[in-house]
C-alpha cells in the first residue's frame, strides 16, 4: 500500500472536480457538502471525457411526471461529453446502478495534507 | 400444441348492425344514414381489398363477420386455444362529437359480447373506447370490465395522439383497476413521421414508427412507472425494431434521466418486464435470424403469436414460426407468453 500526498486541504473545493498530480497520472477531487473529500479518476468510464470538466450537481427526483425536484446538491457529478450522472460518493452511475462507476481512491487527512491511498 | 391468437379482427357488417345497442340520439343518427362509419383515406391494393381473399360465404360473397367462417377458418383449422378478438373499429378515429365515438364504443362492446364472445369460449374480448374522453372511456372500461372473457382495452393508435400524455391516465387507472391488458393497434388513420407517404406500401411499412413512438411516450412520460401493475402489448407493429429502441432509449436515458426522473428504470427494463408484441407481420425471418434477435432482446418472453386474421398479411402459425427453432421456444411463442400475459390457463378437456 503506498501513499501519495496530491494537495493541501485547503485546495480542495466543492462543487467542482480539481485536477491534482498523482505519479504520472490525474486524480480529481472535489469537497461533499458534508466536507469529506472524494478522490475519483479522471475519465469517465462510459468513453473517456474529462471529468474535470464535469458538473457537479444535485440528484433530479420525482414521483410525479412533469414535477423536477432536486435533492443531495454537490453530490452528483455529470460528464461533460453525455450527461451520464455518477454519484460521488458511491461511484455508481445514477440511471444503471452499477453497470458504470467511476474509478474511485481511497482518501486520507493528515494534518493540512490529503493522500491517496493506493 | 396449445396456441393464443393474440390478434383476431371480428367485425360487423355495417355500422346499422350497431343500432340497436346505441343510445339516444346516436340511434337516430346513425338510422337515418347521418354517418356511414369510417372510410380509410387510402385504396387497398391486395386481391382481397385488405381482408384475405378466401374469406367468403357460402355463395362467394365476402364476410369478414361471420363468425361460422371465422371458426371454419381460423379456430377449428389451426386448433386454437384461445383468440383474442381486437376489432377495427374504433371509435377514437372520429375526431370530434365525443359523445357519439363514446355512446358507438359502447355500442361495439355490446354488439361483440352478443355476437361473438358469447359464441365461442375460445374468444378473449377487448373493450373498444373512445380514447378522447379518457373518463368516459374508463366508465366504459369500469362497465364492461366483469365481462369474464374481457381481458384488454384496445388503444388505438391514430395520428395525433401519443398516449403519454397525462390526459389519458383515467384509461390507465381503470385498466390496471380491473387487471387488464393495454393493447395498442393501428388503425388506418395511423402515420408514420411524415405521414403516410404516397402510396399505400409506404403507409404500411411505417406502421412500426407509429408504435415506437407510442412506446416512448408511454415510458418516458411515466406510464410504466405510474400503474406498475400494468402490462402491454404491441399488436401488429412488428417487434424486429425492438433492440434497437432497447438501446437507444437506454443510451438517452443514462444521458437525459435528469429530465424525466418519474421514470425509475432503465426503459429496457420496463420493456423486459410489462411489454409484449405480437408476431404478425413475422417479416419472413429465417430461424437463425429469429435467435439472434431473441438474442439481442434479451428475453425469450416478448413475443406472443398472432395471425391478424382476416386481414391480407394473415400470418399462418404452422409457416411463419419457423419449425426450426427449438420446442421450448415455440412452446413460449404459442402459448406461454400469452397464457402470462393475459392470465390464462389450458381449457379442462
């Protein structure tokens, strides 16, 4: 197991994906409402977009046709390319449950620093 | 083998034949000559004029409401378990004088339980409704609902109305009140995305377009999630398109669900689940390509069989199944799929 420190804490933001240096690779991250950082890959596992483009939003929810309602904001991440929604907290694709997931890190805070644990 | 005909067209033989069921004024209306019934905008070009040619009386003349024909040519001929008679006329096609489309759909629906279904126990009846007043057409669905050989409510497919819309929600309440099926069929108002073309060869080769849209409507706008109890069929709409829509709508809907959030399934499920087709017109398909399609369903449960008789593009069971395809498919086909779908069970011999 190994450990690669990608930021400061204080980099971290919500409602977007920040691109941060892991070896020779990207890792995104970005700050839940609750204030846990998610560390997810940077391609969309559909066709590869660039997550860091993404849009972070809110689960759409209804019972009731032609009613939209919105919960869970900062929790949802939309790819640039197609919509696909993934949930940042779970990885799985909101609309085919675990058919599509984003690749997911393992996070850790230690101090002012955050590390991917691999 | 037991067999379901899922697509059986009875018929009168005028619209006079409907007057002693109409209510007032409509019987006098329709007496006195003041509407002659629905005239398709189109010429027939099969030796038959739309109907198969063979379908005659005793003295050569034509008869397509017969039902002594229709047992000598169809029942007893292919030893069918069961037919499920699902007219061509429909009431929905007139586009306005919504009392009279209501008050002509009732008087069908007495007109068929007198005159065939209370003929045959091997008949399975449909309620024809006047789809433009949805609360009328469910007290006509509440009123001819205990009718024990009624299992399905005809949903005409026309050119101006996809089903989805909310308007319509009062049929499919009192359809899934009463556990019955929701049938969708052409009629000879139905299009294509351009209309029906110039010639008739176009208009019907476009039929299929027409039932994709309903099927799109009906899932995207909620339907399949708001009576989930609520089951489907296609009739004579073909069922070779279906991979694709499968596909399609669930690549638009891992993009697009954030619009449509009602719908909670991937719509190929809901497809899997509570939507059937019936095999007329089984578009020649060698039994190869039969399993592949199946294949590319991913369900051997879609498909229940249909003749469309009496009309040209009859489909007969012992030539349009491939025999090649294995005993348990066929088996399904014939009769599993629809003995499912519409809750029944072999006769007691």
């Amino acid at each position: 197991m190994t450990r690669h420190r990608v930021c400061g804490v204080s980099e971290v933001a919500s409602n977007a994906m920040k691109p941060f240096a892991m070896g020779r690779g990207t890792v995104l991250l970005t700050r839940l409402p609750s204030g846990e950082i998610k560390a997810v890959g940077s391609r969309c596992p559909h066709q590869g977009a660039n997550l860091e483009h993404g849009c972070v939003t809110g689960h759409a929810y209804s019972d009731q046709p032609n009613v939209l309602l919105m919960d869970r904001p900062g929790q949802i991440l939309r790819c640039p390319w197609h919509g696909f929604e993934f949930d940042l907290s779970s990885g799985e694709s909101v609309a085919d449950h675990g058919k599509l997931r984003l690749r997911r890190f393992n996070v850790e805070i230690e101090g002012d620093d955050v590390f991917i644990v691999m | 083998m037991l067999l379901i005909d899922a697509d059986v067209h009875e018929s009168f033989a005028g619209i006079r034949d409907l007057v002693p069921y109409l209510k007032e004024p409509y019987r006098e209306w329709i007496e006195r000559g003041a509407w002659r019934g629905f005239s398709q905008p189109f010429a027939y070009t099969s030796p038959g004029a739309g109907n198969r040619a063979d379908v005659r009386n005793a003295d050569g003349s034509a008869s397509v409401s017969d039902y002594g024909v229709m047992r000598r040519q169809l029942l007893d001929t292919y030893n069918q378990t069961y037919a499920v008679l699902t007219g061509y006329f429909y009431p929905t096609m007139l586009k306005l004088q919504y009392g009279l489309s209501s008050a002509l759909a009732a008087a069908y629906n007495d007109y068929v339980a007198e005159h065939w279904l209370a003929k045959d126990k091997r008949f399975i009846g449909s309620i024809q409704i006047n789809a433009r007043d949805p609360e009328a057409a469910a007290r006509e669905i509440d009123r001819m609902a205990a009718h024990p050989q009624i299992k399905q409510v005809m949903l005409p497919v026309v050119d101006d109305i996809a089903y989805g819309h909310p308007m319509y929600r009062p049929i499919f309440e009192a359809a899934e009140r009463h556990k019955l099926v929701i049938a969708l069929h052409h009629t000879i108002l139905a299009e294509g995305p351009f209309g029906m073309g110039l010639h008739y060869i176009e208009r019907h080769t476009l039929l299929p377009t027409s039932m994709m849209a309903e099927v799109i409507s009906l899932i995207l706008n909620g339907v399949f999630d708001g009576y989930p109890s609520l089951r489907f069929i296609i009739l004579e709409g073909g069922f070779s398109w279906l991979p694709h829509l499968m596909w399609r709508m669930d690549r638009e809907y891992r993009q697009g669900r954030v619009e449509v959030p009602w719908v909670k399934k991937l719509p190929s499920q809901h497809m899997r689940e509570r939507l059937r087709f019936s095999t007329q017109p089984a578009e020649d398909l060698t039994g190869d390509q039969w399993l592949k399609l199946i294949d590319l369903m991913g369900s051997d449960e879609f498909l229940v069989f249909s003749t469309d008789y009496p009309h040209f593009d009859f489909d007969d069971p012992r030539v349009s199944i491939p025999r090649s395809l294995p005993d348990d498919l066929q088996e399904k086909i014939f009769w599993k799929n629809g003995a499912a779908l519409y809750g029944l069970e072999a006769p007691v011999q």
